[in-house]
C-alpha cells in the first residue's frame, strides 16, 4: 500500500462536494492503530478478538457508501472479503440518493435488507457503512428497529455525529442531517447508540480531515478503533484495515 500525505480541511471539504469521480484523486495508506478499549477489561479490538477463532463467512454484507459515493467505492473491500472467504453471491452494495433526505435513505436500506434476506435465506445481515452511510446506517437501526436484522455493523469513517464539514453544502437536505446538533443527529445519538444484540465496530483517525471532529465517528457502547493516520477517503482501499473488517464480521 503506497503512503499519502495529509490533505488540507480546504482541500477534502471540496470531496464533499465534488462528484463520485473525486475519489479516484486519493490513494490509502495505513496501518491500523491500537483499538480505544471500552471499560470491560475483557473486550478487544475486533481482529484480536477473532484472531484465534475460526472464521464465518455465510453472513451477506450489505456496504453502504458516504455522501456522493456508489457501488464502485466497494471494489476493494469485496475483493478482500472474498479473499476472506465470502461468496461473491454474499455480497452486496446499497446505493441512495446523496442529496436527497436520510430518513428516506434508512427506509430504503431497510427495503434493501429484507431484499437480501429473502434473497440469500439468511435471517441476518451485516452492515459495512462508510462516512454518511452511518448515519443512514444508524437511523435504520436505531429509529426503524432494523437491529434485529443486522449482526454486525462497521463503521468506517462513519459521520455518526455529524460533521462540520457539512456546512459546504446545507443546500442539501442530507448536509443539514449531517452538520453537529441537527436534529437528525440528536436523534439517533440519545440514549442507546448501539442497540440490540448487533454487535458495533467502528474505524477513525485523526488524519481524516472530513469528519470534523474525527472522534464524531465513535459510538458509545462499540469498539471504537483508532487508526494512525489516514485520510476519509483512503479507507476504501486500505486493506489493512478492510481485513480487520472483514475479521470483525466474521466473529
């Protein structure tokens, strides 16, 4: 995996704004740092946790991409977790309208997710979400009741508490959902943030730069994982840390 420098706050509020085709400009790198151990002594981070067990891999992934991002954003993480020892038939990517309204973004996964299930004939999936897909991830959970469908839920770089990077662009409808303090955000953040039995992950560093503050992705109650150093976009096609997804999934 090759390095990148650091982009400016200036330079990444432009991805936000830019079209799906900006993601080809940035390349990843990075290992992934130590995970931020929650109180219970007994918990780890996921790859450590499942470094010793066999693996599961019958479970459909459902990827569900940021704010102006679609399928493609999930090449490389489909050719890892087939890698991994998924089925290509196992694997699937939810798209939605970026700029349209996240409450109808969740209802639409949740369609989606029933359509998997009857699908493959499994009773649950897991979700993988990246930057505004946790909060389309989040709302479908939490609000719609669809932890009882989801074993498994990453979030990637996940706006789980919004972003100030959002103020680029509150002419959308999904922007205004996204900025710190919206009313969509206090939503799905008061009280249990991880409800259910689905077990939570999440993956942020400080070298993001559009999830502003980085720490908006850590869910209370989930094994938050702190990164070194890489950037929002970069995550799609590290594989160090697309592995500890997949190990995570697998659990």
């Amino acid at each position: 995996m090759g390095s990148t420098s650091r982009r400016s706050p200036r330079r990444l509020l432009g991805v936000l704004v830019a079209g799906a085709a900006a993601l080809t400009l940035f390349s990843s790198a990075t290992t992934a740092g130590a995970a931020d151990a929650p109180a219970a002594a007994a918990r780890t981070t996921a790859g450590q946790a499942t470094a010793a067990q066999p693996l599961s891999t019958s479970t459909p992934v459902v990827f569900v991409h940021g704010y102006t991002g679609n399928a493609s954003n999930w090449v490389t993480a489909m050719s890892v977790f087939r890698a991994s020892g998924w089925s290509s038939s196992n694997l699937f990517a939810y798209e939605y309208n970026s700029y349209g309204n996240n409450i109808a973004n969740a209802q639409g996964l949740a369609t989606y997710v029933n359509t998997v299930k009857a699908r493959t004939g499994a009773s649950k999936v897991a979700i993988v979400n990246h930057s505004m897909g946790g909060l389309v991830s989040q709302y479908y959970l939490k609000v719609l009741g669809g932890d009882t469908s989801v074993s498994h839920l990453a979030s990637i770089a996940g706006a789980n508490h919004g972003t100030t990077s959002a103020g680029a662009c509150l002419i959308y409808t999904t922007c205004q959902q996204m900025y710190p303090g919206s009313s969509f955000i206090s939503q799905i953040s008061s009280g249990d943030e991880t409800p259910g039995s689905t077990k939570y992950a999440t993956w942020y560093s400080a070298c993001d730069g559009v999830i502003l503050p980085y720490t908006s992705t850590r869910l209370t109650g989930a094994t938050n994982n702190n990164v070194a150093c890489q950037t929002h976009i970069g995550y799609l096609t590290d594989t160090a840390v697309l592995g500890q997804i997949a190990r995570f999934v697998a659990s």
